[in-house]
C-alpha cells in the first residue's frame, strides 16, 4: 500500500483558514455577503499569516 501523504495539523488549520477567506472574499465580491464588513476580510487574512508564522517558528524547533 502507498505511503499517504499527512499534513500536521497545524498546517491543516492554514489550509482551511484560506479556503474559508477565499470563499468569504469571493461570496462578498459577487454579492451574496456584502452586508459583512471589511474588518472580517482583514481579520481572516491576519489570522492566516499568524497561523503561517506560528507554524514557520514550530518547524524550526
């Protein structure tokens, strides 16, 4: 059997903090989320490169 592949779970995390920001970016855009305010966009990126960071530093340990 192949070996699979596993992300740790922090990078787990990453992946689905920029799915969930690039849907909630897009579903603004056309419309569908507009009465959310731009703060939340903004904060959902911050929180990716937090996550990046915080994971960039553990893999260096």
């Amino acid at each position: 059997m192949a070996n699979r592949f596993r992300l740790r779970p922090i990078t787990q995390l990453l992946l689905a903090t920029i799915a969930m920001t690039a849907i909630v970016w897009l579903l603004r855009g056309i419309g569908l989320l507009s009465f959310l305010p731009g703060i939340i966009i903004w904060l959902l990126i911050l929180t990716c490169f937090a996550i990046a960071l915080f994971s960039s530093l553990q893999s260096t340990r």
